[in-house]
C-alpha cells in the first residue's frame, strides 16, 4: 500500500460507515535492545485501521526481526501458491549489525514487507497477522517459543525431509526420481524466474559498485579539499585565497557526494536486492508447486497399484478385501485433495505473476527515474561549482 493511498485512507473517520476498508501499518522508532545474552534491534509497530476485526482504529506494538520472520514462516507454510513477500536479509557482518545506516535500511524493509502483506487481499485476512501486529509482547514471545513441527525446521531441513520422502515414494514405485510437470508455460515462466534472478544480481552488484565509487569520490574530494585549504593557508595571497575557496567547493562537493550515494543505496540498490529476495520467494512457491505435483502424481500412481490388489481380492474372494477396499477409498480422497491442492497453487500462481509483473514494471521504473534524477542532480551541481572557480582560477593563472 502506497503512502498516499495511507494518507488518503486515514483523511477518513476511523469508524465512520462510509469509510473505506484501510489498513495502513507503519515500522519505526528502532531501538537497541538487550536480553542479557545478545543485543538486539525492537521496531515499534504502528497499526491504523478501520476494520472490525482489528482492536480499535490504532494500535502499537513491538517487535523484532525475529517476529517478522515467525509471520512470514506462518503464512508461506499456510498460503500455498501465494509469493509470500521477502524479508530484508540479516547482516553477517558484525560491526554493520548496529550501524545507522544498516539499522535504518532494514527499518524500511520491514516496513515495505508488512504493508505489502496488508495489501494483500488473502495474507490481509491472516489470523497470524493480526496475532503479529496486536498481540502484546508476552503472548508474541510464547508463540515464536511454542513453534513444533515444520516451524522449527531451518528451509535447509525442510528441503532434506522432501527429499526423502521423495527418494522412498520412488523407492516403492520403482522410479529414480519423481516425475516433473510437464507444461510448457510453466516451462517459460520457470526459465524467465531464474534469468530474472541473474539479471537482478548482476544489477544489484553495479549498482553496490556504483555507491561504492560515489563514497569513494567524495572521501578522496574531501581530503583534496583539506590539503588545498592548507596550501593557500600557506600562499597568503590572491592565489592562496582561491586555493583555499577551491578546497571549499570540493569539501562541498563531497558532502554532495555522500548524501547522493546514500539517496543511491536506499532508492536503486534496495530496491534491486528487494526484487532479488522477491525472486527467491517465488522459486520457493515453485518448489512447492513441484512438490504438490509429485504428491498428486504419486497418489495416483500407487492408487492404479491398490486397484489393481483390489481386484486381485474380488477374484479370489479374499478375507483382506474389506480391508483393501477401505485403504482404497482413503487413499482416493487423498489423491483427490492433493489434486485440488495442486490446482490451487496453479491458479494462485498464475494470479499472483500477473501482478508481481505489473508491481516490478512499476517499481522499476521508479528505482531507475530516481536514479537518474539523482545522477542528473549530481552532474548539474558539480558542473555549477567547478564553473563558479573558472574566472577565479583565469585570473590567476594569468
């Protein structure tokens, strides 16, 4: 949800009839914080709303990362088909954990990943939402405690379990490996996912290059500017006053510099490592698409066997064809529903790439109109200071 969509829905009565539906969420105020064994970042979580659902038009909590990463766990083992959005990824580097910088981009993140699950027309009406951003901390800290099952299981273990299973399905049915769909659209959308990934990187990697040179640029006009402030401290004469106004501009300059290098990081190279981590999202809802398909596949496979044992029963008046039948018509409900399962991801997903392409048209437009504004912005002031000194730098030279 936009900014100004949040502005327009908050102009509105709270609970006035006439009010549209809104849920505006915003992430602030991060603030170090201790448990006694390691420090950690909390996030003041801001909910504004007029839903009935929700306990009243505001509510704050506060949350960690490791909140965020309970509801996002929930809703993509719960939302099946659906690109559950991505979270910003943790530092490994341990001096940048605690940086302002670090500390404010991941601020923003968060901020973006959870509107963006409040927008969302199915993951806005999760029970685990609500739980996230109204549950009191106590009762936030006992259910990311009580996880079992699947929510414990690190992405790797989860991954390792599927093989598993599905090396002892293909055990019993005599196959080296599940069958794979075979559907050439699917093929296509596949193919473009991971050279979309690639491409992203690629992107994010120049664009991280490109901030990189800008702080670089404007450290190196920085300490220029200092040493020909003391070269004209030195001169003491018309010479030595441009000198000294030339190392002003270049400080100037550098402050320019950095702050442009900044606005760079946080409205181009986010925004590229957001649609990187995006993509991973979706490889992960094609796994399991891929999963819901060899489970389909499977179940019927091993019904023809059962059908086959059935018969087998029914020719020879067998004692254990009640039984058989029984284990049959269960296992055909199963079939059934991984059936209806798949189905449902399909179409979920067909739906859900529909619009993550039309958000990435947008957004990227935005990231490189922003980048180029800020380049454009940049050229024009450097240009402009450099002029100001040419008559100065004319006279003396002489």
């Amino acid at each position: 949800m936009s900014r100004n969509m949040q502005q327009r829905s908050l102009s509105q009565s709270p609970r006035s009839p006439s009010a549209q539906p809104f849920l505006s969420i915003s992430v602030t105020d991060p603030a170090k914080m201790s448990n006694g064994v390691q420090p950690y970042i909390s996030y003041k979580v801001i909910t504004k709303t007029n839903l009935s659902e929700c306990e009243g038009p505001e509510k704050i909590v506060i949350r960690r990362y490791s909140d965020f990463i309970w509801l996002r766990d929930h809703l993509f083992e719960k939302y099946k088909g659906i690109f559950i959005p991505p979270l910003p990824e943790k530092s490994t580097v341990e001096k940048f954990r605690f940086s302002a910088e670090f500390i404010e981009m991941r601020r923003q993140a968060l901020d973006i990943f959870v509107n963006r699950i409040a927008s969302h027309h199915e993951l806005q009406q999760s029970e685990d939402l609500r739980t996230f951003l109204q549950a009191d901390a106590l009762t936030m800290e006992r259910a990311r405690s009580q996880e079992t099952g699947i929510f414990k299981k690190k992405p790797a273990d989860l991954m390792q379990i599927f093989k598993d299973v599905q090396s002892k399905v293909s055990d019993v049915l005599g196959k080296e490996k599940p069958v794979e769909e075979s559907n050439p659209e699917y093929e296509k959308l596949k193919h473009y996912i991971f050279e979309l990934e690639d491409h992203l990187a690629e992107a994010q990697k120049h664009a991280c290059r490109l901030v990189k040179r800008h702080r670089e640029l404007g450290q190196s006009l920085s300490d220029f500017g200092k040493a020909v402030k003391l070269l004209g401290a030195c001169e003491g004469n018309a010479l030595g006053k441009v000198f000294s106004e030339l190392g002003a501009k270049s400080e100037v300059l550098s402050i320019k510099l950095q702050k442009e290098a900044y606005h760079l990081l946080m409205n181009f190279e986010e925004p590229l490592k957001d649609y990187a981590l995006a993509v991973q999202s979706i490889k992960a809802t094609v796994a399991e698409r891929a999963n819901a398909f060899s489970q389909q596949y499977e179940l019927a496979e091993t019904i023809k066997l059962k059908e086959i044992d059935l018969n087998k029963f029914r020719l020879t008046r067998s004692e254990k064809l009640a039984e058989a039948q029984h284990e049959y018509e269960v296992m055909r409900e199963d079939s059934e529903e991984a059936t209806r399962r798949f189905e449902t991801i399909v179409r979920l997903m067909n739906e859900e790439f529909v619009c993550f392409q039309e958000q990435k048209t947008l957004d990227m437009g935005v990231a490189f109109h922003e980048f180029a504004k800020g380049q454009a912005r940049l050229a024009t002031g450097i240009a402009d200071a450099w002029r100001s000194l040419l008559p100065k730098l004319e006279a003396c030279s002489s």
